[in-house]
C-alpha cells in the first residue's frame, strides 16, 4: 500500500520518503494531509483514484507509532461504512500488505485531490464527536461527493465499481430487515421495505417519509408498547419534539436501530402529523443476512398515498369522492388546491429512487435539526 503524503506530513512522522515506485496499482494508492478539526490533529485519507476518503480524528504524539495500524483500521472503517462485505474487506487488507510505504505527493493532481478532501472535511467539523477517532457514522455524508471528471459519478461509486472489478459482483451486502408498513385508511394503502439492520429510527422515519411521499413538515413517533386502554408507554421520537409524556418511556430516534427493536418486536406503530393523524402499522416480516443492495429500497407498493393537510382518513374519502366528480360544487377549489388536479402517484422506480438520493443525507440531516 502506497501513502503519498506532503513533505510537512513526513517531517511530522518523523518518515523519509521512500523513492517513487513505477509499479503501483491504483486501486492501492492512498494519500493524506493532515489539518485540525476543532482544535484536534486529524489525519485525512483519501483513495487517490476514486476519492473517497476517511479520517484519523484527535492523532497524538503517542499515537504516531501506530499510523500503519490505524491508516489499516481506518480503511476497514470507510469499507464497513459503504456495506463492503466482510470478506472483500479482509481480501482487499490482504492484498495493501501489512507494509505502508510513505512517499512524497508524485504528482500535482494527487496533491490536489488531497486539498479538496481536507477542505470537504472541514465542512463537517461542526458534526464531529470529540472522541470518535474515525467518524464511521459521518463518512457517508462526507463521501457524497460528486467526481466529475468520472461522468458525474459519486466517490463511494467510483470505488465500489473497483473494487468490483477486482473481487467480483457481490462485493457490496449487509443485514437487513424486511418491514410491511401500513396506512390505516378505508382502502388498502401498504408499502414493503428493506432497510438495513443497523439503520436508527430517525433514518427509519425518512425511509417512510419518502415511501409514502410525505414532507415531513409535522410531528411524528413511534410506539413500541401500550397499555391495557390502548395508551402508549414505550414511544421513540426525536429528541428535539418536546410535549406531555409523563409516564411513558421515551427513547431518542438516533440511539436505538431498526434491528435492536424488532430483534423482540414483531410490531409497532407509527403516527406522523397529530393533527391529522395519519397511523401506520409497521410488521416485522423477516431478517434478511445477505442483502446485496446497498440502500433502503421498497420493494412492493399498494395503494395512493394521501397528500398532506388533507383532513385525516375522512378528509381523504372526502377528497377522493370530490375529485371523482367533476360535478360537485368543491371539484374546482381541490383541483386548485391540487395544482395538478388530480392526487399525487407514485411507482417503485420512483420511490426507490428517492431513497437512493437521500440515503446518505439522512444522518447529516438529524444533526442539523438537533443544533437549531
């Protein structure tokens, strides 16, 4: 494994530069800076031909013996974090060596992709954990970076791509859990999911927010057990929703996953605008242990959706029965309020496609909303 680092790196590692070698297979070529992060040395490492990076947060003089092994673990933490299977990570730390070869930057193109990573880095310092060394929860958002120069690909693509080409098609799985939600409504209204185990509960409310094709614009929880009367006593919410839950166990969305609750659950409910009380049965259908496809996907639908402010249930009857009559006197005031005209649909390619797009966006998404 190749580390081109800067000639200040080097001299801060205490390392002379091995001379340039000609044989170097890019898929094993990395490079690194270093910079701080809220006041703490971070070491960023980048793969040179696809740019997708990770990082060494709070480095210290001690620590400066174990750079190989941590440069080792941190690449282990960038592959986790992309569903890389645990066998092609093992494969692919294999084929680095045990040996990291520190030379200069080579070229000036590599130096600059080394600047460009720090400086997208720096645009996350806010979401930092102060003791969080490789950040694994943050690299997805970091790496959701457009490569141009690669028609447009996204860093996480382009790497997943090599190492395809590598080790073979499957390179990419994951543990999963195969959900059927539910909205209560006067005709069937279902959406079933797969959405990997270790995905919390505030990326879980994104996934339904985007299956159903709501904006999240209202409150929303989760209810994990009730009362003999019906009454919730175990809810999951966001941290930033206050209102009246004395008596009942509130546990924040971000700090509990899909699989922890459904390892003993076999179903909850979700309730989303309590003004117009949409309620959603979620099932538990099964754990999938291999699932290949590296985001949340639907992967059955039935049913439209309401739309949003609609009145509840009874408002969307209402609604559906106006616009199936061109003849009542409320027909042109809905179409108006419509625009279209007409209730919104959707298809699988649709939604899924919209999963895809915000997928990596979600985690960085919650943080925003817990600081304001």
């Amino acid at each position: 494994m190749i580390l081109q680092c800067t000639k200040k790196l080097l001299d801060y590692f205490g390392i002379r530069a091995e001379k340039p070698a000609e044989d170097i297979e890019p898929l094993f070529e990395w490079g690194a800076n270093l910079i701080l992060i809220n006041r703490r040395k971070t070491l960023v490492v980048t793969h040179l031909a696809s740019q997708s990076l990770f990082v060494i947060h709070g480095i210290t003089a001690k620590q400066l013996p174990r750079i190989p092994a941590l440069i080792r673990d941190g690449i282990r933490a960038l592959l986790e974090s992309e569903h890389v299977r645990s066998d092609v990570i093992r494969k692919y730390l294999a084929d680095c060596g045990d040996t990291v070869r520190f030379m200069a930057n080579r070229t000036r193109s590599a130096a600059a992709v080394c600047n460009k990573a720090c400086e997208r880095v720096s645009m996350f310092k806010d979401y930092f954990e102060q003791n969080n060394m490789f950040q694994q929860e943050l690299l997805p958002a970091i790496n959701d970076d457009l490569v141009l120069k690669a028609d447009g690909k996204y860093t996480f693509q382009i790497l997943t791509n090599q190492l395809t080409e590598r080790y073979g098609e499957k390179v990419l799985a994951h543990r999963a859990v195969e959900l059927e939600v539910s909205l209560h409504l006067s005709t069937p209204c279902t959406r079933t999911l797969t959405v990997p185990e270790d995905m919390n509960f505030y990326q879980l409310h994104q996934v339904l927010q985007e299956a159903f094709g709501w904006e999240d614009c209202h409150v929303h929880q989760f209810i994990i057990e009730t009362d003999w009367r019906g009454h919730p006593t175990k809810i999951i919410l966001p941290q930033w929703d206050e209102w009246e839950t004395e008596g009942v166990e509130c546990i924040e969305s971000s700090s509990v996953t899909v699989g922890q609750i459904f390892a003993t659950k076999r179903e909850i409910i979700y309730e989303y605008d309590f003004g117009d009380g949409w309620e959603h049965t979620i099932r538990f259908k099964r754990f999938i242990s291999d699932c290949t496809h590296p985001y949340p996907q639907c992967t059955h639908m039935e049913g439209t959706a309401p739309t949003e402010n609609c009145g509840g249930p009874l408002g969307f009857d209402q609604l559906r029965e106006i616009l199936n009559d061109p003849n009542h006197p409320e027909y042109k005031e809905m179409c108006g309020w419509l625009d279209s005209g007409r209730l919104k649909t959707t298809d699988l390619k649709y939604i899924n496609a919209r999963l895809r797009d915000a997928d990596r966006c979600w985690k960085k998404s919650y943080m925003d909303m817990t600081e304001n």
